[in-house]
C-alpha cells in the first residue's frame, strides 16, 4: 500500500513538473518568435516603398540563447542570421555573425534589437558586403503579423 501511495506521488509530481516547463516554453517562445513586417530606413529615409516580411525563430529549448532572422523577401537584403538572444525581455543582438544562406559568407552586425509590447519590433543592422564595409547601419522598424 505504501508503495502505491509513492508511485502515485511521484506521477502527480511528475506532471505538475511537466506541465511547468511547458508553460515556461510558449512564455519564452512567444516574444521573439513568429513572423514581422518592418520597413527598413537610412536614417529617417525608408529604402524602399513597402513593408517586407522578417521571420525570427528559434529551436528552444535546445538553444535557449540565440534566435534566427530571415528575410527571405529579396526587397531589402535576403539574409539569414543567428543572433545571441533575451527571451526573457524581448532582445537580440550579435557583434558579428555569418549570413547563413549567402553566396559569400558574408558578415552581418545586429545592434539594439527589441521586441517592443509582443507586437512591435526594432533592429539595427549592418553588412559586409555593403559599399562600405560595416559603413551605414539600417533600422528596421514594424509589427507582428503572426
């Protein structure tokens, strides 16, 4: 009988454990991941006329520390990055990253990235490859769409 009551402590435990670490995840999930329509500016000039899609995602719980931005849009820069992450307060940055879907490699700095109130979303970037090495840094501003 005692046994019994311990094999039935331990599953209950079990699950309540469980269940917490799930509801942790979507918590910590769910500020930086998902799909962004932002506008990118030099300065106060947009580049272009529109809005263009930005996918950020990551593989937690795996790598709780880093996210992945893609612009898959070819509007602005087509680039992908993994960046070192807060899931806690909503921001990402790196000193240098390789873009991972470039021909060349190329080098991709992302400063002051926030996710502001779940549903906006702030960034400065800089390239490698742009005229000038690393030379005009790029704001992209925009919201949530999913």
């Amino acid at each position: 009988m005692n046994k019994t009551i311990y094999i039935i402590l331990l599953l209950v435990a079990f699950v309540v454990v469980s269940c917490e670490r799930n509801e942790e995840k979507i918590e910590l999930t769910s500020a930086l991941n998902g799909e962004w329509e932002v506008v990118a500016y030099l300065g106060d000039t947009p580049i272009h006329d529109g809005a263009f899609p930005l996918i950020i995602s990551s593989d937690f719980p795996l790598k709780t520390d880093s996210i992945t931005i893609n612009d898959t849009s070819k509007y602005f820069w087509n680039f992908q990055v993994k960046v070192s992450a807060d899931h806690k307060s909503g921001a990402f940055e790196t000193k240098k990253s390789v873009c991972e879907h470039c021909r060349y490699g190329i080098g991709i700095k992302v400063f002051n990235g926030q996710i502001i109130d779940s549903d906006s979303i702030y960034l400065e970037i800089q390239f490698e490859d742009d005229e000038t090495p690393y030379g005009n840094t790029y704001q992209l501003k925009g919201h949530r769409i999913n």
